[in-house]
C-alpha cells in the first residue's frame, strides 16, 4: 500500500527566504532539509517538467515557458496541453506499481490533458466579443462548481499582473484543502505562485520579500494542517530562487538594428515578422533562445550576440549539450544573461510603433516573456491606475475594454529580481523540505526528485519506463489567461 503525499511547489523559495518562514520550517525540523539542483533554463514550465519526468530538457522538450514553433511559424509561450511534456511521468511510474494511484494536480503547468484524477488550473472565459473574465479550468467538470461555489471565482488578476498577490496563493491552498477532504489522493500536487510578485517587482533583499515570505507561510499554515491530518508525507520544493538584477538587455533590438530581425506594420503598429527574420530572439527571463534561419548565420549571430552588455554566455551546439538544453525546441543559439541583468522581448525602435498589446498584461500574444506586467506604468502611475479603473468600469458594464496600464522601457527598468541562471550561491537557490527522514540526504537534482517522491511514496517501479513519444509541437490549447 503506498503511502499519501502532498507535494508544494513553493515558486522562489530560497533558503534566505524560509527564515521568515515558521510553518514551513517546521516540516525540515520533523524531517530534512536539502539543496536542490535545478536546471537551465531555471523557469517553471522547465523545471517543473524535469520533476514530474526525471529528465532534463533535451528528454522532456520543454526548453523554456515558451519557444519558437517552428512548424507554426509562431512564437508561443504558456502553453498547456500535457503532450508538450515528453518522457514517462512521475504518476506513469506509479501506476505500474500500483494501478490505481491517484492524482490531483492543483494548478501545476501543463496540467490539460494530463492522465490525471482531479486537475485544477487558471482558464479565463473567453466571450465572443473579446471580453475575458476570471475563471478556472477542471476535471472532471462538476469540481468548477464544487470549488467556485465554496471559494468564489478563481482570482485571476492576483494570479498575474499589477494587481499579482496574495489572493490566488491563498485560492489555490484552499482548494487543494478541499481536494484533499472530499477525494484524498495518493499524490497532490499544488503549485504556489505568491513569493513570484514582489521578489521581481523590488528584489530579493528588498524588506518586501521578507514580508512576502512571511504572509505566505500562514497562508500555507492550514494546507500543512490538513495533509498533517491525512496523515500525508509533505514535500516542498522550489523551482529556483530569484536574484538581484539592475540591467533589461534588449537583445531584439540589437538583432534588428544589425538588419537581422524584421518586422511587419498594420495599423502603425510593428509586430515581430518571424517567418522572414534571419535571426530572432524569444526572451525567457534571464535566458533567451535565438533562432537563426540560415546555419551559415549562426557564427556571426554568435559574434554580434556575445558582444551585448548583460550576456554572459552564448551556447552553440556543444554548450546547449553540456546543459542538456540540446532539443529542436531550442534556439539555434542560446544566451544566458548575467547575475544582475535579464532579456526584454522588446523588438521596435520606437515606442510609438509598439503593438498595443506591448502595454498589456498580454502573457499570451508577447514573444516573450514581459515582467513590467508586474506594475502599474512607472512613468506614469497614476494615469495607469486611472485607466485600469475605467476598464474595470466598463468591464462591470458588460463592455469591451483595454487594460492598458503596463509601461515599456520604464517598466523594464523597474524589475529587481529575475531568474533563468544557475544559481551562484546555494542560498539563493531552490530547496526541498521533506517530513519525512527516512529519505534525508543533503542535496538532489531537479532529475532525482520524480525518484525521490516514488521513494516516499513506496512505490519502486516494476519495469521498464514507459517510451516516450516525441512530444508534439501544436500547443495552441490550454492558455492560462
């Protein structure tokens, strides 16, 4: 008989961080405490995907949050349909030891489609007329109104956004509470994104981050209770912690300016013309995968990319391999930035020729990653809260709106805390905290903790692991907001 586990992935935990962090101190006291490897890019579709699968990205195929699709010609980010996710998963393993292993994935990623018993994950309703409002996705579909009816509609503007806090941490702690009363599964994975906000908003050694520790760690406080009365092994664990940066590194424009990276006007507005670009980069926070059209560019891409301010590597082929980043998902070239800078996915010259969904907390149509989503604009804050207002007016009203409050240059010279690296420090990395002493050791990595949970689990796989089929690359299903 297996034993029940509650697994928190905790997004920026560090060891810095879990001194402000009573409760969850408390599950190291009973148990242990150890440092945990992650891999690059240090981001969460990637990691999170090396947990449940136990290998790095070049075997699982998620090279970041996002890539170039090149059979779409589109650049994509935040997908979430499971295929994406090659390799045998961590329920797959337990499940040829124990057929009927059950699982709840409460609002870990690529959580659509996936062979699971109870999935949860933010899914805005999408109306015909453009309008989008806050809601979730479920299965099976009556577990919507079993967790809306009792928590209210899944807070989606504190999930990401100016207004990203505390509210959807505490949303999604609840609902895993309830998961665990009403079905009690053998796995329950819950993802919590609270300590994200406001280390990229003002840094990790800003007094906020400390606070945000803090606050959370009550919010966890009743989670820890109940998978405590489940009689349940709790593990934590971090993805990657988040570090002091100072520098946008603006590696599309430098791309453009070399006659590189071309773009295409509608309305006088420029959007990024993929299918005719020589070369393009597609921002992933402190990583950036480069995409070269012709392989006799890539040399000279290098040269050009290498000569930047803020990058600190450029990996050809050979540096992808030794960082197991080696997948056709990936760039032909790919940057790391240096500890205190990060990539912007900003591609016009201009700001007056920005695309309008520059200026939105638009995760979806960006090719790349934008954390001046985070704020209100800096250059002008009050104007942006003003104009936040009227569109949660006419949103109240049954209208269409534009949420148009995110700055451009001035909200990237905002952001104080970024991630992506390798961390240079352990205590500024990502950590595991387990309950349980048996498995103790001093330090894993990301590939060692799908056997570890089996382990705690009880359950060594019987077999072979299952093949794995290439993971497709049509992920136009599942966005997230």
């Amino acid at each position: 008989m297996s034993r029940r586990l509650v697994v928190l992935d905790v997004v920026g935990l560090t060891p810095r961080l879990l001194a402000h962090m009573p409760r969850l101190r408390a599950v190291a006291d009973e148990g242990f405490q150890a440092e945990l490897g992650t891999v690059l890019p240090a981001v969460t579709c990637s990691v999170q995907s090396t947990f449940l699968t136990g290998v790095p990205p070049s075997g699982h195929g998620i090279v970041g949050n996002g890539w170039y699709f090149r059979d779409l010609g589109e650049v994509l980010l935040w997908r979430q349909h499971n295929a994406l996710v090659g390799g045998e998963k961590l329920w797959q393993a337990a499940r040829r030891v124990e057929p009927g292993w059950t699982v709840a994935n409460v609002c870990w990623w690529y959580a659509m489609g996936a062979d699971v018993d109870w999935t949860v994950t933010p899914r805005p309703v999408y109306h015909a007329d453009g309008r989008k409002d806050p809601d979730c996705y479920t299965d099976p579909p009556e577990l919507h109104d079993a967790l809306t009816g009792a928590l209210g509609t899944f807070p989606l503007f504190t999930y990401w956004g100016p207004g990203a806090g505390l509210p959807s941490s505490r949303w999604i702690c609840r609902a895993a509470e309830r998961i665990l009363a009403d079905q009690s599964p053998d796995l329950t994975l819950v993802y919590v994104p609270h300590l994200d906000y406001d280390l990229q908003r003002f840094g990790p050694s800003s007094p906020r981050a400390a606070a945000a520790a803090a606050e959370l760690d009550g919010v966890l406080a009743p989670l820890l209770d109940a998978a405590r009365a489940r009689d349940a092994t709790v593990v934590v664990l971090s993805e990657y912690g988040i570090t002091d940066v100072s520098r946008p590194v603006d590696v599309n424009r430098l791309l453009r300016r070399e006659g590189l990276l071309r773009v295409y006007t509608q309305a006088g507005m420029e959007y990024l013309d993929p299918w005719t670009s020589r070369a393009f980069a597609v921002a992933d926070h402190q990583v950036a995968h480069v995409y070269v059209r012709d392989p006799a560019d890539v040399p000279a891409v290098a040269k050009l990319c290498a000569g930047l301010t803020g990058v600190a590597e450029v990996l050809n082929a050979d540096g992808k391999a030794a960082y197991g980043l080696n997948h056709p998902r990936s760039g032909d070239l790919v940057l790391v930035a240096e500890p205190d800078a990060w990539f912007t996915y900003y591609y016009w010259l201009d700001d007056a020729r920005a695309p309008d969904f520059a200026r939105l907390v638009e995760i979806h149509r960006k090719p790349g990653y934008d954390p001046a989503e985070l704020f209100f604009d800096p250059a002008a804050p009050g104007t942006a809260k003003r104009r936040a207002a009227v569109a949660l007016a006419r949103k109240k009203l049954g209208m269409r709106y534009l949420m148009s409050v995110v700055g451009l240059d001035a909200g990237a010279r905002a952001v104080r805390g970024s991630h992506g690296r390798l961390p240079a420090d352990p205590a500024d990395g990502p950590l595991l905290l387990c309950s349980d002493p048996s498995a103790a050791r001093e330090r894993l990595a990301a590939t060692e903790v799908k056997a570890l949970l089996l382990e705690l689990a009880g359950l060594a796989p019987a077999g072979p692991p299952v093949a794995a089929s290439p993971p497709g690359d049509d992920g136009r299903s599942g966005e997230a907001s």
